[in-house]
C-alpha cells in the first residue's frame, strides 16, 4: 500500500489497482465543501464516501424531522441520552454555521450532490450514531454521561467566536495530533469509541467498496487513523455489537437494594416488626424525598414530583426502571412536547432559561436530575438505615 500526500487534506492511496482518495474536511467549512467538489470533479471515482451513517444522512436531508419525534418511545427505550447529546451536537454546529454562514455538514451534501450528478456511487461510511453514542456511554457510565452533557451544554450556552481561517488550521495534522492527544489523556474511554473505534469502521466500509477508485470525504481528524487500519485486519462485527451491561454493573446495580431488603428482614427477625417497619418509613421518606428534590429542581410539573416521591423508593430497592425514566415518562405525559419545542430546541438550549423552559429538555432535566437525586438518597438512606440497625442490636 503506497500513500501519497497529492495536496493540502487530500491524500492518494494506491492498492494494487485500487486508489483511495481520502480528503480531509472540518464540517463547517466552505473551503471543505469547495475541496470535496473539486475532487470528485477531477476524479470521477466510482464511489464517493461520507462521513455519514443513516440517521446522519437523514438528519442532513430532513432537518424538520425533530418535529416527528415521540418522546415518550424515546424514553421507553432508553434512547433519551442519545436523542439529546444528537440535539445538543446539532445546536453547536448549527451556532457555529452561522457564525461561518454555513450549513453544518455542507462538504458532505455537496459531495452526496456531484457524486450523484456524475452517476457515482454514494457510501454512507459512518457507524450508526447510536450504536456509538452508546458504546460511549456504557464504557464512561452514567457520572461520566453527565460530565460529557454538561461540557456540551456549557460550550453551546458560552460558543466561542472562531473564524474560518482557525476551522482550516485546525485540519492541519500537528494541530489535529495535540488534540487527539489531549482528548486521550483526558478522557481516554471516549476516544476508544468516539474516535478509534470509528476510524476502523470508516477504514473498512473504505476499502470494503469494490470499485478501482472511491473519493473519501472524512472529517480530518479520523484520517490518520483511516490511513493506519486501511490494511489491518478489522473486526467489523465487534464495532457494530452494542455493549450489554457488564458483570460489574449488575453486582452494583443490584447491591445496595439486596442489602436494604436485607436489613429489613433482618430486622423484623431481630427486633421485631417494630424495628422493620420503622427502617422501611425511613427509607421511603429519605429516598423519596431526594428524588422528587431532583424534579423539582428541574422544574417538574406538581404531579410528576409527587409521583417521584412514591416511586423512587420501589424503583431503588427493585431496580428494573431507574427512577429518572418513571418521572421522565410522567412528565412526558403531563406535558407533552410541542412542534414548536422541537422546533426551537436547538435555539433554546443556547440558554440556561431555554433549558428549563423547552418542553423536550425539561424532560431530559427531570430523567437525570431525577436519578442523579435519587443514587444520593440511596446512600443516605443506607447510612441512615444502618444507624438504625446499630440501634436495634444495641
């Protein structure tokens, strides 16, 4: 495999009678969308490559389709981190078009258009946004999905200015190098399925088309990594399988409620019936009270508190549902997002009083602040009930 750099961001790989052109492109960038023409022009390759899996591409040709969305699937099946960490990237990229006058992902509907125009074949090359987003949560866990939330929602309220000549330079492979590089360090777990997982992915669908010549317009930053896995060997069916929960999550999930049944039992066989259902008022009161605090905070309607308050402790001694999705799906119900929440969502989460106010993020409020509360008045609770335990055997 021979690698040629022909220009700036475009690189020529030649296979046997194979050639990959891989250009390197920042997705609000006019120069990019310039670029990813002018290529595919000169070129005419036989398959043109996006970085785009399905839902991207859908999401780039339809924008209205939020309008579409049913909140209450989306919370049933788990998928409300997801759908909002997609919203939250849609809102920086579509504030940081503006700033560029651009649509975000302007290179890869041009080059989507000229491919078409020249009868090439499009490849949609990305790995299923969903299955990735995912996999990044299950390998940082639920305090690191708030960590990521919180960061994206703190640089879409305070985006910084950025001209376009700074998108270009950070293209650049020492630029792209520090940044990678500090991502790893940082937070090393979301650059395995964030970003290396995705550059294998995009490197086989790549070399996966059997045409002789595909033009490859990929964000810059997975081209390094592309250009080294392209003849490695590559698991394809490990980077599209969705994490189940491991061992360790389950003994964790279901520990502290097995020691709280415990100590029931223990104490109504202890000190008597008394004891027991003393500890049991105990923990409803306190787990309770720290879930529907999370609610409020999030400004839940007076109802969807008062159910929080009932169901969060019968949701922390049987954890099937996490107490968050119960108040999410209740608050769902009661007030049920409009056209115009979605409509307006990236907009409104620009702001913190958007945030609070838009219909679609108060429900993602009330779900993790909801859980977030409630593992707090877990532990409360289970230091409160071994007080009271010490107590009963004294």
């Amino acid at each position: 495999m021979q690698i040629t750099k022909i220009r700036d961001n475009v690189d020529l790989i030649e296979d046997g009678n194979k050639k990959i052109y891989l250009v390197g492109s920042a997705h609000i960038s006019n120069p990019s969308a310039d670029l990813a023409e002018e290529i595919i022009r000169e070129v005419k390759p036989e398959g043109v490559a996006v970085e785009l899996c399905q839902s991207r591409y859908n999401s780039l040709k339809d924008p209205e389709r939020w309008k579409n969305t049913d909140i209450i699937s989306v919370i049933r099946e788990g998928r409300i981190y997801v759908l909002m960490t997609q919203i939250i990237l849609a809102g920086l990229q579509k504030k940081l078009g503006k700033q560029l006058n651009i649509k975000p992902g302007a290179e890869m509907l041009r080059a989507i258009y000229v491919a078409n125009e020249l009868n090439c074949q499009v490849i949609l090359a990305d790995r299923e946004v969903k299955t990735t987003l995912k996999r990044v949560w299950s390998s940082i866990g639920f305090w690191g999905t708030i960590k990521i939330i919180y960061a994206l929602l703190s640089g879409l309220v305070s985006t910084p200015k950025i001209s376009e000549a700074e998108i270009e330079k950070l293209k650049s492979e020492n630029s792209l190098s520090e940044l990678l590089q500090e991502l790893h360090r940082k937070m090393p777990k979301l650059r395995k399925s964030l970003i290396d997982e995705r550059d294998q992915y995009l490197a086989y669908k790549i070399r996966s088309f059997p045409g002789s010549s595909v033009v490859a317009i990929i964000g810059a930053g997975h081209i390094p990594g592309i250009k080294m896995w392209l003849d490695k060997k590559i698991d394809i069916d490990e980077l599209t399988r969705l994490p189940p929960k491991s061992r360790a999550t389950k003994i964790v999930t279901w520990s502290i409620p097995l020691l709280i049944i415990g100590a029931f039992a223990l104490a109504y066989f202890g000190s008597g019936p008394q004891r027991s259902f003393q500890m049991i008022k105990a923990w409803f009161v306190i787990t309770g009270f720290a879930g529907s605090i999370g609610s409020a905070l999030a400004l839940a309607h007076p109802l969807t508190v008062a159910a929080t308050f009932i169901t969060t402790p019968i949701s922390t001694v049987i954890p099937v549902i996490p107490a968050g999705w119960i108040s999410g799906l209740m608050e769902a119900w009661i007030r049920k997002p409009r056209v115009s929440d979605f409509e307006s969502i990236t907009d409104d989460l620009g702001s913190v009083k958007g945030i609070w106010t838009n219909r679609v993020s108060k429900i993602v409020l009330v779900i993790i602040l909801t859980n977030t509360f409630s593992r707090i008045g877990m532990l409360w609770g289970a230091s409160i009930l071994a007080n009271l335990a010490t107590l009963g055997a004294n």
